[in-house]
C-alpha cells in the first residue's frame, strides 16, 4: 500500500509542479530573451504575456517611454505590475501546496490504516494466546469445582450464574484491555498522523508567512531607488537564509522520525518480550501450583493412610491389617494418589527386637543394596543381604502391591531414607529425600515419609518425645517424571513450553527431577513448589520451546514510520528545492527588472537626449544645404541638394514622428487642416524610399487621379506618414523583379461607371483585361492580386453624403505590391501591433510590425478605412480611404511658385511615350501631364516608327519634343530605325535641319553608370531618367536637354535680411496704443520700411480704401471702436467690391493704381498667440500673425512669405 | 574721463538691476536696438508717450473704479491697453500686474480691482522713477560727451 501510494506520488507529483515551474521559467525566459534580441520595453511585455490589455497597457507604456518619456505613465505602468505581479505567484503556489497537502494526508492515511491492521493482527494473535490461558484457568477452576465436591453442586448451581457473570466480566475485562490495547496504539497512531500534518501545515503556514513578507516587501512602492536597491539586496540574501532554515528544520523533522521509528521499534519490542515473560510466568507459576496442589493432595492421602495404619494396626490388637489388607487397601485406593508409585508401612524396630521381629515375621531384614545402582531393577528381596547390625531397623512391613519388592527391606539402611526417615518422626511431618533414582523403576523420584506415632503427641511436642513415640514410617514413592507428565498433559499448550523441575535444595547444584538437558531458549520463568517440606526446596523452570519469532509486527510498524518518513522528508525536500529554485528564479527576475527598470529610465533619457542632440546638428545640417542652395548651382547639383535638404527634413519630420507614434497611442495626436499638394507629397515620399526600392531592384510608380484636385485639405504629415509605412512594408516584404506601385484615386471614380475611369484604375479593376492578350497588365508584368477586393468591405465608400459638403473629397489609395503576401492565417491580425505575419517573419525581414497598426490608427483617426488584399506568393494590395477637403489652388502658390516657370516652359509640348506595359506608361503620362506636357503612347518601338508619320496634325509633329522610352522597350536596332523616321519626318516637314529635334530619353529604374554613359556617348539618348520620377528631377532634366534651362535665379536671391525685404515698403500700422505704434514703427523703420500709424480700425479702412499704395498692414486686434478683425472684415469687403468691379469692367484698372487684383497682406498684430484668436485672424481674411511685441527673426520670416515675390 | 567711466558703470549696473529687479525685460532690449542714428532718442520717446499714455489711463481706470456702479469692461479696456503698451517698453512688472488685474475684471472683484489699482499705480511710479534715473544717466553721459 505504502509503494502504491508512493507510485502514485510519483506519478501525480510532476503533474502539478513541472506546471508552476513553467510559468516562472517561462517569465524568466522570455524576459532574459527579450531582454537580449528586443530592448527593453519589449521585455516588460513579456514579463504579462497574458493578456491582451496588458500588453496594449505596456505597448503604450513602452512606447510613452521610448518615445517621449513621458516617465510620468511609467511608475504607474510598473505600480500595475508590481501589484499584479506577485498576487499572481503565490496563488499558483498556494493551489500547488494544497494539492501537495491532499497528498501527503492521502499517503499518511495509507500507511496508518496499514500500520493500524498490522497492530490489529497484531493484538489478534495475542488474543488468541491469551483465551488459552484463560481456558487453562477456567479447567482448573472446574477441577476445583469438582474436587470440592458433588454435595456443593447444588450451591454451586445456585451461584453459577454469577459465576459465568463473573467469567463474562473476566472475558470482558481481558477485551477491555486488549482494546485498550489497540486503541492506545490507534490513539498513537493518529498522533503520528496529527504531527504530520501539523508540520505539513506549519511548514505552509511558514512559507506562506515568509511569502506575504516578501510580498509586502515588495508591495511597498519605490521611495527612491537606492532604498528598492537596499531592499532588493535584502531580498536576494533572504531566501537562501530562508532555505537553510527550512532545510535545518527538515533535518531536525528526519532525524525526529528516525528516533521515533526506533522509539517505537523498541516499545513495541519491549511490550512482546514483556507479554511473553508474563505468559510464561503465567503459565509457569500455574503449573508449579497444580504440581504443588497434586503433590499435596496426595501428601495428604499418604497422611491418611499413615492415621490408617496407626489405627487399625497399632492400636488395634490384634492388628487389623496385614499386608494382604494394606496392599488391597493401598491398591483400591491408589487413585486418590494419583502421583505415587506405591507406599509403604515400615516398623521402627529397635537391635533388641530384631530377632522377636524377625521371628515373628519369618524374614530377616535386609538391607537396602545401596552400593549397585544399576541393579536396581532386578531387585529381588531375597538376593538382598541381610540388613546390618544397627541400633535400629525400619523393616517395611506392609506395601502396595507395586512396590511389594521392598517388604522386608530395611529402609534405614538406604542413606537417603535413612535421613529422610530421622527427619520424619523429628518433626512429625510429610518430609521428602532428594531425588534418587527409584527401585526397580528406575525412575527419579522422591520418598515421602510420615511417621506413625503411638500416642497423639501435641503440636509442640519435642523431637525427643517424638522419637519415643514412634512406632514406624509410612513411605510413598513419587515418581516425579510421571507425576510431572501426568500433570502437563492434562493443560493445553504444552507443546509451547518446555518444563523442567529441580530440587534445588542445594542451590549451587539443583538435581534435575524432570525435564530434557537445558536447551538456552532465552527466556526462562522459575516457580518455587512448595511440597510441604521446608527442608527441601523445589523449583520449576519453565521455558519456551521455540526461540522468540523476530518481533514483525515492531519491525514492520517501525520500518513504516520511517518509509514514511522518509517519503514525507523526500517529497518535503523536492518541493523546499523546487520552491527555492522557483525564489531563485524570482529573484533574478526581481533584480533584473529593477536593472530593465533603470534601463528603461536610462532609456528615455537617452531618446530624450539623442533626439534633441540630432535635431541640433540636422538643423545645422539643412541649414548649410539651404545656403548651399542660395549658391549658384547647376539643375542637377541643386536637385542633389535639393534632396539632400528634404532627406534631411525627412529624418528629422520622422524624429518628430517617432515622438508623435507616442500621442497616437495615448490618442492625443490631432490632425492639422493645411492645404497640400498631393502629388509632390507622394512624389516626396517615393523618392524617400526610392534608395531602397532600387536596392532591391524594385519598380515602385505612383499614380494620382486627374479627378483628384491639385490642393487638397488634410493632414500631409499623417498621410505622407501612413504611405510611407505602407510602401516601407511593402518594399520590405517584395523581393526583386517586383513593384510597388501607389494609386491614388477618388472614392467616386471607383464606385463610378467604368467607362469614366481612368486607364489605370480599369486596368485595375481588370475590366479591360480582354482587350490586351497580355498576360498581366501590372506595372511589371507580374501578376498581382485583385486590388479591387481590398476595398470591397469599405462602408463609407459608398455611403459617403456628397450632398452635405460638396467641398468634402474621399481620396482611396491604393499600395500594390508583388511581395510575399500574407499568410492567410495571419491575416486577421495584420493591423495588431507587434503582430506581423509570424514570428519568422520578423527574422527574414526585420521591423517590429508596428507600421501598419499605427497605419490603422493613423486612417480610423482621418475616418477613413484601412483594407488590403493578400495572396501568399503573388502580393498584397492595401488599400485606404480618407476625407479630405478640396483646398483652391491659390492657396499653395508659394509651393507651385517653384515649379511655375517650369511648367509654363512646358506648356503645349508634346511628348511620344514607348513603353510595353500600359499602365507604366501611364503613369508616366501622368508625370509628363503634370508638367502641361501632352503624351502619347505607343506600346513598342516598332508602333512608334509609324507614329510620326501617321500624325497627320502637323502641330503635333512639331510640338514632338521628346520621346520617351521604357529601358524593356528598348533595342538598339529598332531604337535606330525610329530615330532615323523621326529624323526623316522632321526633314520632311520643316525642310531643314531640325535643330528641334525631339529629344530621347531612356526611363529605367535601375541603371548602371558605365550603361548609361555609353548609352548617351552613342548620341540616340539625350538623357536617362531613373525612376521612380519626381518633378524636379524630371524638370531639371528636361530643362537640361531642352536647353532652355536658364539657370534658375528663383529662390536663389532670397532676401537674406529683414533690411532687403523691407526696404521702401509702405507699411500701415494700426494700433490704439501709442507706444505700441511708436515701437512698431520703429522697429519697420530700422527695417526700411516706410511706416504710416493710424490709431483706430476706422482710420486704417480710410487708409486702405484702394487704391492705396501700402504693401502691408499691421492689425492690432483689440482696439476700442472698431477692433482689428472688424477693420480686416471691412477692408476686404472693400477690396473685393473693387475686384469685382475691376474684373466687370465696371471701373478701369487705372482707377485703382494699375492694380488688377486689390489684397493688401493684413498681419495680426496679438500678445496672445492661442489658436482660437489666429483661427478667427484667419476667418476675417487676414493673411497672417506676428507676436507682439515684434521680435525681428520672426517677422522676417513672416514677411518673407508676403515680399519675397513682389 | 573718471566721470565718464563712473557714469557708464552707474548707468550699466542699473540697467542690470532693473533686469535683475524685473522691472525691464528684453524687449526694452529690443527698443534699445532701435535706437541709432537716425532716431537717437527712440528709447526716450518712446518711453514719454508711455508715461503720457499711462498717466492717463491710470487716471481714467480710477475713475472708472470710483464710479457707484463699476463698468469692468471699461476697466478692462483700460488695463488691456496699459498692458500693451507696457508690454512693448518691456516693463515687465507693470506687465504682470496688467495680466492679474485683467482677471479680477474678468471675475469683476472690485475688491481686488482696487488693489490692483493701487498696486499698479505703485509699480508705475517705481518704474517711472527708474527710468528717469536710467535716462537721466544716459543725459549725463551724452553730455559728458560719450
């Protein structure tokens, strides 16, 4: 049972605790791994990788710190943790060790019940040892019973009932005991099993102590960092003080067992031994007093026989008996003396009467033959010699027929007779001889004798007197073997011990009466016999046959104690190794997030400081390429720099970004309204991200809608943010001879019919499929995925109220990829963060999987959706939606300034395009179309060679500037033959050499230097374009080849002070405060500016009434009467009733000053720089704010927006 | 040449002082740039119109207040405009007190309206007093010949 219940501990053991082992190793793993491969705040997530929200909570939190530091999250994020944190683990371990509990009770039950039923068979087997003494007891009761008498029977039956009550109670109290037996030992029992549990139970009462210690160790919060470092010290020393103490304690409960398992071996032992002495000496003492009571009885009959003869043959006379009578007598009578062998009357006969004895008997006495013991058998009477002379004779007269052999023989000539007779009539008594080997039987045995007297002597009569008045000895012969023999089979259990009895008279050497040769079986019980005579001493000795079993039932009881012992020691010894292992763990934990805790600080100081320490050197860095540009640069220099200078703008917007990743997690990121120019954004974000495209050899295209305006209202951050991460995943998840490719429609167009699409979107929806036997028309030819489907859940694509603002637009964008797609078991959890596709994906590409859920983000926050479309092994097509505003392309001019000369210069130009993918030389048409320039297309070049013949509109074959040619379209042959059409045409038509030949250009994405070189000294191409394009680049280029590249003097005389921008303005300065204008005018003055102050909204209306010849105006806003935005109000109603009137015709333009369109720049003037105030300067038509009071930096930069072009 | 050194020393550690004290900040700086050739007593001028202007609107704000039915709006009218001005002189205290004076209006507290009054009036004349201690300096060095 014991080995069972240990089986099954062994089996159930590592069930529970490999499971709360898991937990910590699993924590401690995936911390010290995160910690390795992921930073930091990554770490902490793993430390609660259970839940969701904790996660979201850490993401946050180790975004806020990463990012922005905003430390104050931090403490309350690791309070969180902390708090949560160690509820957790006790929890486990407490449900841990009450399964361990229910065990141990389990097994403890087991072996008690175990140890119980071995006590039980135990006492059992006592019981049945017992009964037999019991049943020896109640014999000899009834043979007392019985000897007593029949005449009592009559009393006895009277008192029969109380006498088997008597026995009952007896019964009783003999069950009793052996219950208290038991119950003493079950009592010690469940005592072993109370101190089990009690130390099972204290022991996880101390570790639950020592648990909630450390728990409010820890729960209490950080006061400063070197008291948690003090108090984490203290943590790490305790637990192995802790394990020692519990190991001590282990120790001691072991050793306690071990004590108590030999305690209980040797009490158990004690009590066997103790119970075997007191059933021998039980049954010893009990057959001594039987022998003694027999022998006693009998002693009497012999004294009755011996008042027989004294009467009937002394006093008698004639005497009454003669050996014939006493024989027949002795013999009738013989069983009242059931141990003699024979008795026998001799006479005290003196030397004077011999002969009158011998005579009158007719024999002679003889003597006993002494000398030749091994005769004895054949002792015949007559061969005896006559008995010596001696002064007296004890001839034996009368005997029983047994012993009639020793008639005649005179018993004072045998030595032990002799003495015995002497001592007989000395004390008128039975008295005994030392045991001798009897006549003819040959037995040992003992002579009783009894001396007859011939007047009743008093009790106190002297020996003198006693010998005068004896007449003669009456003898009986004990055969003590028999007598011994007789006895012991009348007992039951005689085969278990072994009986020996001694006349141990003379106590050095006691004569062995009866018995076999000593066989040393241990235990030995001595029972003196009292036979009546003083003189002789008697002993029983009284043996067990067999030696003493081994003691099982201690053994086994004891060897349990300790099995279990053992056991609980073993399994207390696992779970204290396991538990401090588990400490270990969790102090390694500890310390290593107060280490990741420190480092996380560390960290955010670090980002804090980094970001700032780059944004100092990028701003001297992009002021340095600012100036640079101020330099006198050649087209292609300033595009280098150009886009060095947006690089770096980039880097340091994406700096800002990473800021702002931090509010979009906190929901604190507000979209801004400004007017931009999508298409230069896109083209901004591409060439961005072109350097890596082109790494991979990747095309990557983007593609803007006609139908979309020029000037949209948005947030150009977020959405240049949200392309960008876009493309960025896709570029990275797009191995080589793919694209990517951007499109940018209106919800409209897609919902529209398909023949108001454009050709890029019907090639994307795939309904011109059948038109063109190709077999993919994507940007590269590789087929890609449905881009359709990616929007097919949208909600508010369709369901978009144009009704409600007409000026609302809903851009859909579209990012196309050939990549690797996504798994479609992944793709459910794209947009969570940190999720990318699965765990290896993170390996082969790299990034963290948050782009796409702030991309998510990012459009649930414009109100737009987010989709996409995946197909492992042919791409993915994401897909988003947003709100915009349609913006008035004025608004942008300083930014379409720059490219305004260009684009004039371009104007009406046509252009041929030769590529075979339609939708890549749409996209260049696209481009071309930007710069007003017209394009066709021919799908290869063999269909171009016809192309300048077959325009039969000779304004387009002189307007054919430049041709453009796709690299995959391109041969050399061909490329010749279309060269010399081109050039014949020409000549066909102006008739002369044509200096205005088209120009060719090659388009390749990825191109090698010594390519193009060669390509160019081969005179065929004028200049290879390396897409993807940006206006820029392409105008520069363009520029370059068409010639008429002037060198750019835009920007490049950037008024460098506020002296130049200023000088000779007239500047009107409306403010109430007389101070305030004086300071103002000084300020412009010191500018150049010529100052005119007005104090009053009104007077500044008077003055500003067009026509008037002052450049700008500043507008105080609090002004008593008329305040500035009231002024501002009024003075653009007057300037637009002008306008009107100007552009009807109602009045001339010289009436106004030669000024065609009246807009004087209004600038606010305000203290109090909030957005309410400049949203509402903004509202009533001023153009801009300065802070007051003026700080020169600043309106300098303000007034250069205003001057810089006039 | 003592004197004049004395004089600048005077007049350089005053204006430190008054920075220091608060009185002035770096707009009066500002004002200070302004200044050259062609308006060699911008500060100055500009400085009197201030006092001109703040005499009068200290004036019209206690009357204001001692009206039986108090009209914060015309107090506050009156406090926005001393603000301003001595914003743009960059006296600062002045400036500061303007900004919590223009709160109590905002919670009409004419209790406090009176202190701030009072308060005002106090700043006012310290800084007057300053200045033309500072100016009467700036004289004596431009008549010492420096």
């Amino acid at each position: 049972m014991i080995g069972a219940g240990f089986v099954k501990i062994e089996t159930e053991f590592p069930a529970f605790s490999p499971f709360f082992l898991w937990r910590v190793f699993h924590k401690a793993l995936v911390l010290l791994s995160l910690l390795r491969s992921c930073g930091l705040s990554q770490a902490f997530k793993g430390l609660r990788e259970d839940s969701h929200i904790y996660r979201c909570a850490l993401v946050r939190m180790s975004m806020s710190c990463e990012l922005s530091g905003l430390t104050g999250r931090l403490p309350a994020c690791f309070k969180l943790k902390t708090a949560t944190e160690p509820s957790h683990g006790p929890n486990s371990a407490r449900h841990w060790r009450r399964k361990f509990l229910f065990l141990l009770l389990i097994l403890v039950a087991l072996g008690s019940i175990c140890f119980l039923s071995r006590f039980h068979g135990r006492t059992s087997r006592v019981k049945n040892k017992t009964p037999n003494s019991c049943k020896g007891k109640a014999q000899i009761l009834l043979q007392e019973f019985n000897i007593s008498g029949n005449h009592l029977h009559a009393l006895a039956s009277l008192f029969s009932t109380s006498d088997q009550n008597e026995m009952l109670s007896e019964t009783l109290a003999f069950f009793e005991k052996e219950y208290c037996v038991s119950f003493c030992t079950f009592v010690k029992a469940s005592w072993l099993l109370l101190v089990v549990a009690v130390s099972c139970k204290m022991s996880g009462l101390l570790l639950k102590l020592w648990r909630n210690q450390r728990k409010k160790v820890i729960n209490q919060p950080p006061v400063a960092q070197q008291q948690q470092q003090q108090k984490q010290q203290q943590q790490v020393h305790s637990p192995p003080k802790a394990g020692k103490w519990r190991k001590k304690l282990l120790l001691v409960f072991v050793l306690l067992g071990i004590a108590m398992s030999i305690w209980l071996f040797w009490y158990l032992n004690e009590e066997i031994v103790l119970r075997r002495e007191e059933t021998l000496a039980n049954m010893c003492d009990e057959r001594a007093r039987m022998l003694q009571d027999q022998f006693n009885v009998s002693k009497n009959h012999v004294q009755a026989l011996a008042i027989l003869v004294s009467t009937f043959h002394h006093r008698k006379h004639p005497s009454a008996i003669d050996q014939k009578t006493f024989g027949e007598y002795t013999e009738r009578t013989a069983f009242e003396r059931p141990l003699t062998s024979g008795v026998a009357y001799a006479l005290k006969v003196l030397h004077s009467e011999r002969e009158q004895f011998e005579n009158l008997h007719g024999w002679v006495i003889k003597k006993m033959e002494t000398e030749d013991q091994t005769l004895v058998q054949d002792c015949i009477p007559e061969n005896l010699d006559p008995a010596p002379v001696q002064d007296e004779y004890a001839p034996v007269i009368f005997s029983q027929e047994t012993v009639s052999h020793i008639v005649s023989i005179d018993m004072m000539s045998g030595k032990e007779d002799r003495e015995n007779i002497l001592r007989a009539r000395a004390t008128g008594k039975g008295v005994l001889t030392s045991p001798f080997k009897l006549l003819k039987s040959n037995h040992l045995g003992v002579i009783l004798t009894f001396a007859v007297y011939d007047t009743d002597l008093p009790s106190d009569a002297t020996p003198e007197q006693r010998v005068e008045a004896t007449l003669g000895y009456m003898g009986a012969s004990y055969d003590v073997p028999s007598l011994v023999e007789k006895l012991l089979h009348q007992l039951a259990s005689k085969q278990m011990i072994l009986v020996n009895v001694y006349d141990s008279t003379n106590a050095s050497s006691p004569i062995n009466m009866y018995g076999t040769e000593i066989t040393d079986t241990g235990l030995l019980h001595i029972s003196n016999l009292d036979f009546g005579d003083p003189l002789r001493k008697h002993e029983m000795h009284c043996r067990f046959k067999q030696k003493p079993p081994l003691p099982w039932t201690a053994i086994n009881a004891s060897a349990g104690l300790l099995v279990i012992t053992l056991l609980v020691e073993h399994i207390f010894y696992a779970a204290i190794s396991r538990i401090e292992k588990v400490e270990d763990d969790y102090c390694k934990m500890e310390e290593l997030k107060v280490r990741a805790e420190a480092a996380d600080v560390a960290k955010s100081q670090f980002l804090a400081t980094v970001s700032h320490e780059i944004r100092t050197p990028m701003n001297g860095v992009l002021g340095m390429l600012q100036m640079l540009m101020d330099t006198d640069l050649d087209a292609n220099q300033l595009d280098f720099a150009q886009t060095a200078h947006n690089s770096g703008k980039d880097l340091i917007s994406l700096i800002n970004e990473v800021l702002d990743r931090a509010k979009i997690e906190s929901g604190r990121l507000e979209l801004e309204a400004v007017p931009f120019d999508i298409r230069a954004g896109l083209d901004n974000v591409l060439s961005l991200l072109s350097g890596k495209s082109k790494e991979k050899g990747i095309e990557l295209a983007v593609y803007v809608s006609n139908q979309v305006p020029e000037v949209i209202i948005g947030d150009p951050g977020r959405f240049r943010q949200i392309i960008t991460n876009l493309v960025g995943n896709s570029i990275k998840f797009t191995n080589d001879k793919g694209h990517i490719f951007v499109s940018v429609h209106l919800a409209d167009e897609v919902l529209g019919a398909p023949n108001n699409m454009d050709e890029v979107l019907r090639q994307g929806l795939s309904f011109v499929q059948d038109n063109y036997d190709k077999p993919c028309n994507s940007l590269s030819g590789i087929p890609v995925v449905e881009r359709w489907k990616s929007w097919e859940h949208f909600k508010k694509l369709s369901s978009r109220n144009s009704m409600e603002e007409p000026e609302m637009i809903r851009l859909l964008v579209t990012v196309e990829d050939t990549g690797v797609g996504i798994p479609l078991e992944a793709q459910s959890r794209i947009f969570t963060p940190f999720m990318q596709a699965d765990s290896s994906t993170s390996r082969t590409y790299g990034g963290t999987g948050i782009g796409l859920s702030i991309c998510k983000c990012l459009v649930d926050l414009m109100g737009g959706e987010i989709g996409f479309v995946s197909e492992p092994g042919i791409g993915s097509t994401f897909s988003f939606t947003g709100p915009f505003r349609k913006g008035e392309k004025t608004s942008l001019d300083a930014t379409w300034q720059q490219y305004g000369p260009a684009v004039l210069e371009f104007q009406g130009l046509r252009a041929l395009v030769i590529d075979n993918r339609a939708i890549r030389a749409e996209v260049t048409r696209y481009y071309l179309q930007r710069l007003g320039i017209t394009a066709d297309i021919a799908f290869s070049l063999k269909s171009a060679c016809s192309y300048p013949s077959s325009a039969c509109n000779t304004r387009v074959s002189t307007n054919l500037a430049m041709v453009l040619i796709e690299k995959d379209a391109w041969d050399k042959e061909t490329a010749l033959l279309f060269f010399h059409s081109v050039k014949d045409h020409m000549r066909k038509i102006t008739k002369e050499v044509p200096i205005n030949r088209p120009k060719i250009f090659l388009l390749a994405t990825d191109i090698s230097p010594t390519e193009c070189s060669e390509l160019k000294s081969a005179a065929f191409v004028d200049n290879v374009l390396i897409k993807p394009f940006r206006l820029s680049a392409l105008v520069a280029c363009f520029q370059e080849a068409l010639g008429s590249g002037m060198k750019r003097k835009v920007n490049r005389k950037k008024a460098s002070d506020l002296g130049n921008l200023l000088r000779e303005k007239r500047i009107l300065v409306v403010d109430d405060i007389a101070v305030n204008r004086k300071v103002a005018e000084g300020c412009l003055a010191k500018c150049g500016a010529i100052v005119t102050c007005v104090e009053s909204g009104k007077a500044a209306l008077a003055m500003l009434n067009p026509p008037h010849n002052f450049d700008a105006c500043f507008m105080d806003l609090q002004m008593p009467e008329m305040d500035g935005f009231e002024a501002t109000r009024q003075i653009r109603c007057v300037e637009c009733k002008v306008n009107e009137k100007i552009a009807s015709g109602e009045a001339s333009i010289e009436m106004f000053g030669n000024v065609a369109h009246w807009h004087t720049p209004i600038l606010a003037m305000t203290a109090d720089v909030i957005e309410a105030s400049i949203e509402e300067c903004m509202k009533c038509g001023m153009d801009d704010y300065v802070a007051k009071p003026f700080e020169l930096g600043e309106l300098y930069s303000t007034l250069a927006r205003f001057f810089e072009n006039g | 040449m003592d004197v004049m050194s004395q004089l600048q020393r005077q007049w350089l550690e005053h204006s430190a002082f008054l920075r220091k004290e608060g009185y002035l900040d770096d707009q009066f700086e500002q004002l200070r740039k302004l200044q050259d050739e062609s308006s060699p007593d911008f500060v100055v001028e500009v400085v009197s119109i201030f006092f001109d202007d703040s005499e009068k609107l200290l004036n019209n704000m206690a009357r204001a207040l001692e009206q039986k039915v108090v009209d914060f709006k015309q107090v506050d009218a009156h406090v926005h405009q001393f603000k301003g001005s001595s914003a743009s002189i960059g006296a600062m205290r002045v400036k500061n007190v303007c900004i919590e004076f223009r709160n109590y209006c905002e919670a009409q507290n004419l209790e406090e309206c009176l202190r701030c009054a009072q308060k005002l009036q106090f700043e006012y004349s310290v800084l007057k007093t300053q200045l033309e201690y500072l100016f009467r300096l700036e004289q004596q060095i431009r008549a010492a010949g420096g």
